[in-house]
C-alpha cells in the first residue's frame, strides 16, 4: 500500500467481462476461509483450495486425482455416495452433509460438506463442487457436553438421599446409613453426634450452619442449607441439608427430621458453567475489541480512498473525463457500501455483547422524521419516488426512545422503502397511538413487495431475500439491526408485505405520557463526523485574512496523513504539522501554539485514548480548539451505516474554526 501511494500507476484497461469473472472466480476459490473441492461425478478431485489442504492435512498434489473416499471415513461414504449420486440423477438439489475426513496424520476432523453441481453454459450437470467447513471443534465440544450429560443423568438416577432425626429433649439423633455413606463414616454409630456431622463440615462453613439453624428455630421455620464436606483427602462435597422442627406450646424445639442429599455433581456443574460464561464473556469482549479495531483500521484507508475520490470530483487537479466521472462515481458508491457494511457488523456485535448504550428520554415522532428526510431526500430523487409525511389531525404523546437510534431506525426503513420501490414510486409515513401505551410510526411503499416465502428471513442477518440478484444495494443487516434497537428500546417491529404492491414497515415505541402542540420543525441533521461539522455561512463570525494558521495533526496512517495534506493545500495560509501520537502531539505544544487541533477520537485502542484524553485535556486549558473527524463515530450515527469523511465540508469546517475564509 505504501509503495503504491508512492507512485500512482495509470488506471489499467478495463478488462473484458469474461476476464473480470475469471478473476475473481480465482480470488475466491484461492483466498477463501472455507475448503473448496472440484471432483467428477465418480467423486475424484479436479482441484482443491488451500483451505481443504488445511483441513485434511494433504498437499493439493496429493489430492488431485485420488477420490473423496480415501480420506472419508469408512463409516460415511456409503451415505455422501448415495447424496451424490442423486444430485447428479436430478432427484435432489445440493445437499448438506456432516461428515468426517482422515486427516494425513490420522487423525479424525469433523466437517459440514455442502454439495451442488457446475453446469455447462447450455445446463448440463459437468462436475461436482463441495464446499466444506471444518467443525471439529463445534463437534468435540457436543460430544464431551453429551456425555457431561449422561453422567449427570446417571448421578441422578442413583443419588442417595440420606435421613436424619434429632430429639432436642436429650439431643440424640438417628442417622440412615445412606448419611454415614454420604460422609464417608465407615460402618454405623449407635449414637451419632452433631460433633461427629461437624467433623465432615468445611472449617469455613461452620459458622454459616449453626447461624442458620439458630435462626429456623427462633422464627420457627424449615431449615434449608446447602454447604460444603471437607473429607479427610481434601476432596470438598456439596450436600443440600433441609429439615422441620416440631415444638411444644410454649416454643421448645421437640423434634427435627430432614434429609442430607449429595449434591455435589450439580454444584460442580454449576461451577463450570459459570466459569464457562464468563470465559464466553470474556471471549466476546475479546471479540468486541478485535471487530472495534478492524473497524478502525478498515475505514480509516477507505475513508482516504473516498476523500481523494472526492478532491478528483472538484477537478482542481484538472478536468475530467466523462468516463472518470463514471469510475469515481463507481469508488464512491463501493466504498460508502463497504463502509456501511463494516459499521453494521459492529453494530450488530456491539448489541450482542450488550455494550451499546442507549439514552432513553420522551421524543416528538414527527421532530425525528424531520430530521432524517433532508438526509434520504437525495436517494428519493434519484428514483423519483415521492415521500409523503401525513400529519396527524391531533396532538401526539411523546414517545420514549433514544433520539440517535430512533433515527437510524426510521432512516434504515425509509432506505429500503426507496430502494425496494419502483421507478416514480410512493413512500407514505404516518405516526399514530395504536394501541395503549404505544406510539406506531409507519413506512409505506409502492414496491416489488416480499413474497411470502421468503418473509421468515426479514430480519435474519445477511438476508437479502434475492435482492442480490436484482443489482440492488444492500448488506442484508439493516433490518436485523432495526430489529435489535427497537427492541432495546422497548418496542417491537412489525410488517405487512404484498407481491407487487408493497411493503408497510412499522415501530411500536412505549408513549412517555407528555402531549405536545404540534411537531416542532425540523431541526438541522446531527453530522456524520467531526464534532459540529458545519459549512461556513455568510455572516459568520469568520474573517477574512491571509495571516498563517498552523494546524497539528494526530494521525499514524500515512494515507490519511497524505489525504489531509493535499486538502489542506486548498486553504491558503495554513502550515501543518503531523505527529504520530498524542504524546508527540504533547512535546509538540510546548514549542508551537496551534490554532486548531485534528484528530481522531474514533481509534479503539485503550492505551491511545488514555493519551487523547491528556491531549484533549491540555488543548481544553490552553483554549485551542480541537476537530474530531474519526472514522468511528458509531455513537453519533444517524443512518444504517457509517458515511465517510466529507472532504468539502471538512475544509469548510477547518475555515470556520480557524477564522479563515476565501
């Protein structure tokens, strides 16, 4: 990358479309994270990805040419035979195996094999594709908590539950055999003690037992306790002691009978399943930071490939052709997808580990719509779809929700409300108390509808319900992560869908009981990125003036560092200076007095904020103002997805807060 940022090639020909097929059939079958096989119909491989060498252990050299059945376990080759030759008859479509493979070391792997059929151009079956996951872990994992199972079931089965009986008159008891088994007493006391019980009772837990029997008796009720055993080898068991006393009228205890069961299997279990949730816990912590990284590190290149994208469309470097128009249109409209697609898998992450935060407070409806059309107004137009926002005959409730989320909520359905229609369509928005204690907002289209079929996989993530085939823009996320917050919210997401007629999406949010006039006008849209990003407006308070700014710049990425220095040229009388870290940042400000600080308070990575925030801190005492325009701004989003850095409006916002203006 770095190299390439060097020295920019001339943009290669245009490859024909049988090439650009080849091409990519290539990257996929070769970089793919699963194993991918080519075989022919008598189930002899053609050719292997490394992935499947991965798997099975063999070279792709060792593989071509032999069968599938030397490596598949005897036991399941009968059945991946017999599936094969179906599909190759015609009687069945691809089909989905569990399997097992005879790695080269022997050893045994567990896979999910997918099978399907290459066709000729004119549709003849011509070869047998498999793709083949490797779910060993995911098996040997079942295997083992199966036969946890099987033993708890059987500890079960033949627990012992032991009895006892205490005359509090003279204080002898009576113990059933199964107690002096259970505290591993061999042979049987005539007159077992408490002391005797004592002795088998954990140091640490003998306090705990005379507490709580002293306080069944005084408030006369059932003793339950569970407590550990400590045995003479040091092995700890659990054991759940209940009992009832009988008393005479004036209170004395008479009598208490109980049973002492060992329940030390399930606490054991319990243990492990503790530990087991919180190692889960903290392997998706782990997982959250890895996903809040890679987001960082993915949109901060792609943010600088959009912003260059952006400085060519200005043609300040020269004008430009039709056709590079064509290709820089093609840059922006693939990256801002990659873009969303990346902040909707964190998002989708963050909700599952519970780490988004919500800020719920009462809401007009009709304030947020506001909002969120001046910001979906373009892709309408580019449809000529109308959007229509009915307003109600009378006064609405507040509703309760968080006013970020409820507009990435709205605008996630107005995009597919537009997306999914047709050419001139129709959106329609209401917002209306269906029910009590319930505020519905409602988006109508015109569109192709969803058929019924397909219905159950709305809101599955990655769903695209054959739109993919129909050179629609989509992740499949949004509608699974509107699920999610709505749901966080306290409400519910519904739908009503009728093949070519069109879809109605809806939110029941809860009402916060407040009744307002009129919905307010609608406010200004909260930036995509930066803190406050605005254009400069006439009248401001900026003046017109040609004495240097100098700017400081925190930002390791050299890309991006390039991106904002070319931009900055843009803007006459302006120095910058880039430090890799805050605390450069930090040693730079004891020499220079920088008029603005830039810097991206999007980056993840703990030890780095802990330095922003001691930068921030002193730009806040020094009264320097400091611009954010990271990559990360997931808690400021106002749609689906993440949008890139607006180089235009960036320089727009520089000018303003540094007193600068053409």
């Amino acid at each position: 990358m770095k190299q390439a940022d060097k020295k920019r090639p001339h943009p290669a020909a245009p490859m024909s479309e049988s090439e650009e097929s080849d091409s990519l059939f290539h990257a996929v079958f070769n970089q793919s994270g699963v194993g991918i096989c080519y075989s022919d119909f008598e189930g002899v491989f053609i050719r292997v990805n490394a992935r499947f060498c991965e798997i099975t252990g063999y070279t792709a050299e060792e593989l071509v040419g032999h069968s599938f059945a030397e490596i598949t376990h005897p036991d399941d080759i009968a059945i991946d035979a017999r599936l094969g030759d179906e599909l190759i008859a015609g009687t069945r479509g691809p089909y989905t195996l569990e399997k097992r493979y005879i790695r080269k070391s022997g050893e045994i792997v567990w896979v999910r094999i997918t099978v399907t059929l290459a066709r000729k151009p004119d549709g003849t079956p011509y070869r047998l594709v498999g793709v083949i996951e490797d779910i060993n872990h995911m098996m040997l994992t079942e295997q083992a908590l199966r036969a946890s199972e099987t033993r708890l079931r059987q500890a079960q089965n033949i627990a012992r539950i032991a009895s006892y009986e205490i005359d509090h008159r003279d204080e002898s008891r009576i113990w059933s055999e199964e107690l002096f088994a259970i505290l591993e007493i061999e042979g049987t006391v005539d007159n077992p003690t408490f002391e005797l019980f004592e002795q088998r009772v954990h140091p640490q837990d003998r306090a705990l037992i005379q507490k709580t029997n002293a306080e069944a008796i005084a408030n006369r009720a059932p003793y339950d306790l569970t407590h550990r055993l400590l045995m003479p080898d040091e092995r700890i068991k659990y054991v759940e002691v209940r009992g009832q006393t009988s008393y005479a009228d004036d209170g004395t205890p008479l009598r208490s009978v109980g049973t002492v069961q060992d329940v030390t299997n399930r606490k054991l279990a319990e243990i492990a399943l503790r530990q087991a949730k919180e190692s889960a816990e903290s392997a998706n912590r782990a997982k959250m930071d890895f996903l809040a990284n890679m987001s960082h590190e993915l949109r901060t290149p792609l943010n600088a490939i959009l912003g260059y994208a952006q400085m060519l469309e200005t043609e300040h470097a020269g004008p430009l052709q039709p056709k590079q128009r064509e290709y820089l249109r093609d840059i922006m409209t693939g990256g801002r997808h990659l873009l969303e697609l990346i902040q909707d898998i964190l998002e989708l992450a963050k909700i599952d580990a519970g780490r988004i935060g919500l800020k719920i407070e009462p809401i007009d409806a009709l304030t947020v719509i506001g909002d969120a059309l001046p910001l979906i107004e373009r892709m309408a137009a580019a449809r000529a779809i109308t959007l229509h926002v009915a307003r109600p005959v009378t006064a609405l409730p507040l509703m309760l929700a968080d006013r970020v989320r409820l507009r990435q909520v709205f605008l996630n359905l107005l995009s597919n409300a537009i997306k999914y229609n047709k050419l001139g369509g129709r959106v329609d928005v209401t917002c209306a108390e269906t029910r009590p204690g319930f505020l519905r907002i409602s988006v109508r289209d015109t569109g192709i509808g969803i058929k019924p079929e397909r219905q159950a996989e709305l809101f599955v993530p990655f769903s695209r319900l054959g739109a993919e085939s129909m050179a629609i823009e989509g992740t499949g996320i949004g509608l699974s992560l509107t699920k999610k917050l709505v749901e966080l919210m306290g409400g519910r997401i519904g739908y009503q869908s009728v093949v070519e007629e069109g879809s109605t999406f809806w939110v029941d949010l809860p009402i916060a009981g407040q009744v307002r006039g009129q919905a307010a006008s609608a406010e200004p849209p909260i930036p995509a990125h930066g803190e406050g990003l605005q254009p400069a407006r006439a009248g401001s308070n900026s003046r017109i003036t040609r004495e240097e700014r100098r700017l400081l710049y925190v930002e390791d990425n050299p890309a991006y560092v390039r991106l904002i220095e070319r931009a900055l040229g843009q803007i006459p009388a302006v120095s910058l200076t880039t430090v890799h870290t805050a605390e450069l940042a930090l040693v730079a400000m004891r020499s220079m007095a920088p008029s603005l600080i830039l810097i991206d308070c999007g980056d993840p990575d703990p030890l780095r904020q802990e330095s922003r925030r001691r930068l921030l801190a002193v730009a806040e005492q020094r009264r320097i103002p400091v611009l954010d325009f990271g990559a990360n701004q997931a808690s400021e989003r106002t749609s689906g997805g993440g949008e890139p850095v607006d180089i235009p409006r960036l320089l727009s916002e520089i000018e303003r807060r540094i007193g600068i203006s053409g």
